[in-house]
C-alpha cells in the first residue's frame, strides 16, 4: 500500500532530470490531444446531424406516405364515378347529384372543388345534344345561363362538361369543350388510351381565372360495354365518355397536413413530365408551403443539407416532393452532450500535456537507440543485398562471387575437392540492343539469367559478371561434369523464344567456357582467367558452343580444345 508514495518523489526527480531539448514533445503531444479532440467532437456532431437526420427523414416519409393516402382516395372517387356508369344504361343529372351528395366532398376530400362528367359529342349532334341539355326539367339546371357548347366554334368532336358537381362556383365550366384546350385535351387522350387515371397539373380553372390558383386535373375514361377494352385500338373504339374531378394542391395540403407539421417542415411539390419534351427536369413547382400562407417563410438555407426528397405517383404523372426542416433538427441535449464531450477531451489533453513532461530521460533515450538500432539493421541487410546482387538479373555480383570463390577455392584446396568455372557470353548481343532497344537487351539478359537458375544446382553460385558475360561457380564438380552441365546452360539459353513489344528477338545462342582446379589453375584468378580463355576460343571457333580450356589451347594451339 505505500508503494504510490514512495515512489512520488521518484517521480518528481526524474522530472528534474528530464533534458531541455525533449520540451518540443510535450508540445506536439498537446497538440495531437487537441487534434483529437477536435476530430472526435467532429465525429460526435456528425452523428448528431445523422441521427438528426434520420428522425427527419421518418418525419418526411410521414408527411409524403399522408399526401400519398390523399391522392389515392381522389382516385378512388373516379373509379367509384365509373363504376357508377358502367352499371346503368343512363346516369340522370339528379342522379350524378345525389351519388355526390353521398361522397360528402367538402368534408371528406378536401381540395377537390369538383367531379365531373363529360360525354363525347360529334360534330354532326352538337345542336341535338344543345337542345337536350337545355330541355332538362331537373331543377337542379333552373336559373342557369342558358346551356351552350363552348368555346364557340366548329369541331370534329366535343368532350363536353355536362355533369358538374357542385355546380355552384363551377358553373362557368358548364358546357366546355375538354378538346377545345391543349392540355385538357391531352390529359383525356392519355386517360382514354390507358384506361387508367390521367392527371395534368399547373391548370387554372374558368372560376379562378381572375386569380393566380393552379389545379390539378384527374381524368378517367368511360367505355361501351364497361370495363377498360384490351387493346389500344378498342379502347379508342368504345370510349364514349369521360368523368373526373378537380383539386386544388393548397387545400388539399392544408387539409391532410396539420398546421403544427407545416410549421416545422417546409413542403414543396414539383411535377416531373414523364414524356419526353414535358418540361425541364427539375419539374414544374406546384406548392410551396413557404408561399402558400400555410407558414411563415421559407425554411433556413443552412437546414437544406436536411432536405428529403420523394418521388409520388399521381396518375401517370409524377409528384416530386422536398421536405425541409423549419427548425434545427438536433436536439438541445444533443448540442449539450457534444460540448460537454469536448469539454472532457481538453481537459484530457491538459492532463496528458502535464503528464509528458514526466517521461523518464532513460525511457526516451531507450526508445530513440532501439529505433536507431532497427533502422541501422535494415540498412545494412539493404546494403548488403545491393553489395550482393545485381540490380536487373537478380543473380550475385562480380564483387561478390570473386570475394567469395576466393573463399570457396581455399576450402577445395584444403579438403581436396575440384571446383569448375563457367563463363559464358552472349553472342552477338549488340544487335538486340540496336535492333530492338536496349530495354529488349536488358529482357534478354533477363530471361538468360532465369536458364542459369533453372539450369543450376542449389550449391551452384551464378553472376553476372559484367555486361553480356555472365559466370557460373559449380563447387565440387569434376571438369567433365561441368562440360556437360555447360552444355545443357547452352541448350537451355537455345530454348528461349522472346518477344519485346510484340515482335520476336529471333535466336539466342551463348558461347561457353569451361576451366576447373585443380585441373587447370590453383588460384583463383587463374582459374577465372582460363575460363574467360576458353569462352574467347568458343567466340573464335563459331560461337553456340562450349569449349574446355586445355593449356595447349591457351598457348594457341586451337586444335587440341574440346569442344562440344
């Protein structure tokens, strides 16, 4: 138990005892605490945004899967409306009136300001069908203008607003004609050519023509007989009519949004043409949340990077909606939390600052002399591999071989046992060089280096000894031994097929010559210097070829050579 005290005033003389010039550690220390530090509260606030952001993004699904669930209830109004006349020979106004009475528009699909009927009309019938409207007894028509086909003007074929309801503020789209329009017309077309819902949005009605209120069309065709026909061709055949329903984005949002939610969320929609030429790709902007009155402002560009986006079909058209956050979504005590973190890590990084000026001068010094020590053993292996080894074969150097077969003759001298030298050459290797390039000459050199290894024992001792010239060292190996191993070197090297970018190198022969000791030499030098004779008399006689040096072929007479 009294360890720690006796050994505080140990600690306090080997901080004495710390030298001058290891302050500058203490510094870089605090400073990497500090940077670590900074990085970690980095990390914690990146997990607070992401957290942040995933509550948000559960936010945003709710408000985008609520308008989903609203856009689809409109179009199960449409459907039940074909249903409706799919199931009678004749829907009378009164009827069309009542069936809406019981859907309770106002109260239970909020946005929508009407649904509607329209039947297809020829040219030929225009004045019939003018003159049936007019002799309705309904008394839902009395006190209406006067019922008339408009725009005025002269048609194929009208698809004409008959049924409207409520009629009401409506009733100045009472008569129109859905093909006199462009885009009414094409959102029919789509609705009879798909049979399914089609939709086109940014439309401003007859009523709000004096107001700046955009609506969206919902359209879904009728056909004889029922149903939605199989093909194109019959669908276009037997549509006969057209019924569909209107609303307005503002209302329809504001009646599926609470006003709590529009206040911490910005909400803006964007249709996307689906059809190529329909608008810019951005989409065309419908609702702004900001702009509407249904909030105050938009929302803080720096709460963007929490944007959502989501993509809602609406009929064959596409809803594009971006959800942005009104107020900051991370927590309070999530801020709190990160800065009592990072209140934490600097009082750490004080504490280990203070703790760094109690490292022991013999701890340091330590540490230094075994890295010094480390990085001197490495440097020796690297230097004594380069001493070694020849930089582009990989095989020994001439430096080396000649110290160690120095070594290595003495031993056979000493126990009696023979020792042969190889030298070999190239033949005429220049012309790789000024054919092909000297990078084609150093992939000879090369490959010729691989022959040796694969033509070589283990206690064999292969090099490159300068150039084109290399020697192989075969201790205790007879003279007539290395002539043959000489031999398959050579055959070995005559196997090589090299390509060098593509094209063939041709041939590739060397000349080969053969000395051993005790046969021929009782130096090293010597025995070196005979073999290199024997390699020249193998150059002179025709190259590709091995040549045994023999003391009367070195005095010049050729004749009495081996030669294989």
């Amino acid at each position: 138990m009294t360890a720690p005290v006796d050994a505080k005033p140990d600690v306090i003389a080997r901080l004495r005892q710390l030298p001058m010039h290891h302050r500058w550690l203490r510094w870089a220390v605090l400073a990497a605490s500090l940077a670590f530090s900074a990085a970690s509260t980095y990390y914690f606030s990146v997990q607070m945004r992401q957290e942040a952001r995933s509550r948000f993004a559960t936010i945003a699904v709710g408000v985008a899967n609520d308008v989903q669930s609203r856009i689809r209830a409109y179009g199960d109004v449409l459907f039940a409306m074909r249903g409706l006349f799919d199931s009678s020979d004749k829907v009378t106004r009164d009827e069309f009136h009542r069936f809406a009475q019981a859907l309770s528009l106002g109260e239970r699909y909020s946005g929508v300001t009407n649904i509607s009927f329209a039947p297809r009309v020829p040219h030929a019938r225009k004045l019939q069908f003018e003159r049936a409207v007019r002799a309705e007894t309904s008394p839902l028509v009395k006190g209406l203008p006067e019922f008339a086909i408009k725009p005025p003007g002269g048609r194929a074929e009208y698809l004409v607003l008959t049924y409207i309801e409520p009629m009401g503020k409506n009733v100045a789209a009472w008569g129109l004609d859905l093909n006199a329009d462009p885009l009414r017309r094409s959102v029919v077309d789509r609705a009879r050519d798909s049979g399914q819902i089609a939709s086109s949005s940014g439309v401003t009605l007859l009523r709000d023509s004096s107001a700046s209120v955009s609506s969206t069309l919902l359209r879904l065709a009728l056909y004889r007989g029922g149903g939605v026909p199989g093909s194109l061709e019959e669908r276009q055949r037997l549509n006969w009519g057209m019924v569909g329903s209107t609303l307005r984005i503002s209302e329809m949002i504001d009646a599926t949004l609470s006003k709590e939610r529009l206040s911490r969320t910005q909400l803006q929609i964007y249709e996307v043409g689906n059809a190529p030429g329909e608008g810019p790709a951005r989409g065309t902007l419908l609702f702004d949340s900001a702009a509407s009155g249904a909030a105050t402002g938009p929302a803080p560009a720096e709460f963007s990077g929490y944007a959502v986006t989501h993509r809602l079909a609406v009929a064959d058209r596409e809803w594009r909606l971006r959800i942005v956050p009104r107020k900051d979504p991370v927590d309070f005590l999530d801020k709190a939390g990160s800065a009592a973190i990072l209140a934490a890590l600097l009082a750490i990084s004080a504490l280990l600052f203070w703790l760094m000026t109690s490292v022991a001068v013999s701890e340091s010094r330590g540490a230094e002399l075994a890295q010094r020590n480390r990085e001197a053993a490495l440097l020796r292996e690297k230097l004594r591999e380069q001493a070694m080894r020849d930089k582009l074969t990989g095989l020994y150097n001439r430096h080396y071989v000649e110290e160690w077969f120095d070594l290595e003759l003495r031993r056979a001298q000493r126990h009696g046992r023979p020792i042969a030298a190889i030298m070999l050459d190239v033949d005429h290797f220049k012309r790789f060089n000024d054919s092909f390039g000297h990078e084609a000459g150093d992939l000879v050199l090369q490959e010729l280096a691989g022959a040796l290894r694969r033509s070589t024992r283990g206690s064999d001792v292969a090099s490159r000894y300068g150039g084109e010239e290399f020697l192989v060292l075969l201790p205790e190996c007879p003279f007539d031994t290395a002539l043959r191993k000489a031999e398959q070197m050579r055959e070995e090297v005559a196997k090589l097929e090299l390509r060098y970018d593509g094209r063939p190198l041709g041939p590739i022969s060397v000349s080969l010559g053969v000395a051993a000791f005790p046969d021929h030499a009782k130096e090293s030098a010597e025995l070196l210097r005979h073999a290199d004779e024997a390699l020249y008399e193998a150059k002179g006689a025709g190259r590709t070829r091995v040549v045994a040096y023999s003391a009367t072929a070195g005095a010049g007479a050729s004749n009495q050579t081996r030669v294989l």
